[in-house]
C-alpha cells in the first residue's frame, strides 16, 4: 500500500508483498538524508553568519566541547543506521530464501531478447506469463555476454552471466501487465530488450502453458532423451550405485568430495559436474574419470538434464 506521507514518490506499481517493504526502507533512507543535507547545511550557514567576524579585532570564543551534544550526535545516527542495515537485511532475507514448491521457469537471454522456458516445455519470448498468488522462482541463464532480468513492480532484479545460473522468485499479487526490462549493458539494442510481465489467474496459466505444440518436450522429456543416450552406462535412476552415483534423490543433496570439501547439489553444481566433471569428484567415485561434455550439449539439454535429475525425488 501506498502510504500517504509518501509525497515523493517515484517507484513504480507495487505488485508483490515485499514492494511495500523495500518501497519504505528507500524511502526512509532518501528523507533522512534530505533531512540531514538541509539541517546540517543550515546550521552551518546560519553559524557562519551569526559567529561571523564584526570588527577587525573580534576574537572568537574559546570552546572545548559538549559532552551531551556529542553523545546525542552519535547515538541517534548509530540507532538510525543500526534501523537502516536491520530492515534491509530482514527484507534481502527473505528475497533470498528459496520459496516451497515454486512455479520453476527457465528464463535465457541473449542479445536481445529474453526466451522462456516453462515447466511443461512452452517456449516463449517477449512475454512472460506467471500466475498471481503463487511463489514464481526463474533460474537464469545467458547465452552471450552479461544482462540483468530486472522487474520493477516486483522490485527484483538478478544480473544474468554466462556459464552459471542465477534465481530470482517473487509472489505476485495481483494481476495485470508489468514490464521486464535488461538492467545491464549488453550492447546495442541492450535497450530494446524489453518484454512484458503477464500475471494472470492460475487458470489462464494453466491453459497459456498447455496451449503450445505438440511436439515440444518439456525439459525433463528433453532431459529423459539426454540421460538415455550419454549418462545411462554410469548413473542409475533407481539408487543403486554404478560408476557413478545415482542420480535419483540426488537434486538437494550434500555431497562429499574426494578432495575433502562437499557441497549441495543445485542446478550449478550439475552443470559444472556435466561440464568439468574432474573438478569436484564425488568421495568413492574416483577410480573411472568422467569425459567432460561441454561443447556437446546445448544450454536446452543441459538444463533439460538437471530439470530431470531434479524431478528423480
Ligand atoms: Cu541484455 Cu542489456
């Protein structure tokens, strides 16, 4: 909600819960420093002038110091800043902490344009429809140089880099048309990378996703097709261990490495291990070295071979 003492108010259209949030916290920061520019150039002006020499030999006063003045101008800002960096965290908290059950999109951009990939396998571009009142988490990725997926009505914003992925998610909360922009040069048609938000009722998101062609594979049939043709020999899908491990239940999971360190398995981690599979070797797995397969797949297969291992629970 708007408030009403928010005179100044230059954000655009709050369309998630958080947006009021990160609506005050900026907002609090920009008066406080309005307040202080002109309190504190005040002061200074109006003490030039009335201290200011009158005659030739006016001396000034001796003046030591006010214990209470001194005390109150550092008290007050410590707790005024103290406010600031508690709220922003509170707020960057919960932007960060992966939502339950998501409504997952694959979102690449390119130069210029942003595709999108939803769960089922319907492709789109310019448009990105999500369904209102359900948490919308996007792993991002990018096919050349650097973007940045920025929606400002949900005041989120992910830089997009080469070579990894990135999340961002939000709840919608009402519906209508938003605008998505790229907020990170990329080029020369970086400003026409623009596209729209489309948050509708998740009925018309259930029949806008259904409504695609026949034969596009959603990411884990992709994902199934590239398991079957190059990871089968090594990895099962049923828990039992082969040369490799399993891949089911592996999605989520801690992994111990042979080189002492471990990590959860995230999208990241089985691109890396499908691309630079020496890099982080699974403990007990090190007698047969793993080829590596980058340049052999596609950025569709390789996102349709970690959408399936995380659909194997
Ligand atoms: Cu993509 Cu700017």
């Amino acid at each position: 909600m708007k408030s009403a003492w928010n005179f100044l108010d230059f954000m655009p259209e709050q369309a998630t819960a958080w947006a009021s949030q990160v609506d005050f916290i900026n907002n609090f920061i920009t008066y406080v420093a309005a307040f202080c520019t002109v309190a504190i150039t005040g002061a200074m002006l109006f003490f030039a002038w009335k201290y200011r020499r009158k005659s030739p030999d006016h001396i000034g006063e001796y003046i030591t110091h006010n214990a209470t003045l001194e005390t109150v101008w550092t008290v007050v800002p410590t707790l005024v800043c103290v406010f600031v960096a508690y709220y922003g965290f509170a707020v960057y908290h919960d932007m960060r902490t992966p939502p339950v059950d998501p409504v997952e999109i694959n979102v690449e951009g390119y130069q210029w344009g942003w595709n999108y990939i939803h769960a089922n396998g319907k492709k789109a571009a310019k448009e990105l429809y999500v369904p209102v009142g359900k948490p919308v988490r996007l792993i991002l990725s990018s096919r050349d140089v650097n973007h940045s997926f920025f929606l400002p009505a949900m005041r989120v914003k992910e830089d997009v880099l080469k070579g990894t992925y990135h999340y961002l998610w939000f709840t919608p909360t009402k519906t209508g048309d938003f605008p998505i922009f790229c907020a990170e040069y990329c080029g020369r048609e970086h400003s026409g990378m623009l596209g729209t938000l489309k948050v509708v009722s998740p009925e018309q998101y259930q029949d806008y996703i259904n409504d695609r062609r026949k034969e596009e594979l959603s990411p884990v049939q992709i994902g199934e097709q590239g398991y079957g043709q190059r990871c089968i020999a090594c990895h099962s899908v049923d828990g039992s261990p082969r040369i490799g491990p399993s891949f089911k239940g592996l999605y989520g999971k801690t992994e111990q490495f042979e080189d002492g360190g471990s990590a959860s398995v995230d999208d990241n981690y089985i691109r890396e291990s499908i691309l630079d599979p020496q890099k982080h070797v699974v403990k007990g797995y090190s007698a047969v070295k793993m080829t590596s397969f980058a340049g052999q797949l596609s950025d569709e297969e390789l996102n349709g071979l970690i959408a399936y291992i995380k659909s194997l629970k």
